[in-house]
C-alpha cells in the first residue's frame, strides 16, 4: 500500500501492477518483474524470483535497494553498501561502506540507526544460517546469532520494539 494504490507483483504479461483504492482501477506500473516489492526512490519497483517459482529455486535476494534515513541500502548478490549522497568525479553515486554479511542473503530489515540480516553461510564442509545486526552509520557489525534453519526469501521483519522476528 502507498498512496492510494495497493501494488501487487503481475505474475504473467505485467510485472506490477497498481491497484487505485478510489477508482477502482487497475495498471500496469512496470518496475521490474519478481514477487519482492520495495520502494525505491519514490516508486514501486519488484526484484526477486518470480512469483510462481519452483521449490528448487534458491530463495535468495540478488539484487535490491531499500531507503533509510542515511541513504539507499543496495543489496547486490551477496554485498550489502550504503549509497548515500558522495559521488565520484564522473558524477556517479559512491558507497559509504561495504560490507559481505553471509554468502547468500534471504532478508534485509531496516532500522532507524541500523538493520538486520538474515542469510546463510557456506564453507567446504558446513552450511550455517545467521542473523546479524549492523550498525547503519559505518557497517560494523553489532550482533549475530545462529538460526535452526534457512530464513524464506524477505522473511524478516522488526517490531515497534525493535523485536526481530524471522521466518524459516
């Protein structure tokens, strides 16, 4: 829901599609094809796989930009950064920091001064599921615990307590 449409992944020929709550309305938007949606920048975009997938596929975030009070965090394969206002001398937005939480990851949460990541880890022998915490303002990581099993594609969620809960 944002303004008066509610935005929902198209799934076939539109890849989203905006709903207007006052006309009744229905179009297509565009921004991207996935079932993930997320504002960026002011419009509705979706990432992700699409939204009928297989339950082979991974369920992993490739690709994603979501807006904090600091600047856009941009999530691409397994690198999260903070994109703020710096820019290179050719004009092209710069990171302020980057930072590779785990080797996939499932679910990003943004904070007011930080956010939590869920995800998994992979070695030559063991395969871990994590959830951290980062501090917004350098990257740092401020906590991180194991969890019992992979954490679903965006299944991350904060409360007005600034509870994490995660689903599996």
């Amino acid at each position: 829901l944002r303004g008066r449409s509610v935005y929902l992944s198209g799934g076939g020929q539109a890849p989203l599609l905006a709903f207007d709550r006052k006309t009744g309305s229905v179009s297509s938007v565009g921004g991207g094809r996935g079932k993930d949606l997320f504002v960026f920048r002011n419009q509705v975009r979706a990432t992700g796989y699409p939204l009928y997938w297989r339950q082979e596929d991974l369920h992993h975030i490739e690709n994603a930009s979501l807006q904090s009070d600091r600047g856009y965090l941009t999530i691409i394969q397994s690198k999260v950064a903070l994109v703020g206002d710096k820019k290179n001398d050719k004009g092209q937005p710069i990171a302020e920091w980057a930072i590779t939480p785990c080797d996939d990851i499932s679910a990003l949460a943004v904070a007011r001064d930080g956010f939590v990541v869920a995800g998994t880890r992979r070695n030559a022998n063991t395969v871990s599921h994590v959830l951290q915490a980062y501090n917004l303002s350098d990257g740092k990581l401020v906590w991180k615990q194991t969890i019992p099993a992979a954490p679903v594609s965006w299944g991350i969620a904060l409360d007005a307590q600034q509870r994490v809960v995660v689903s599996t």
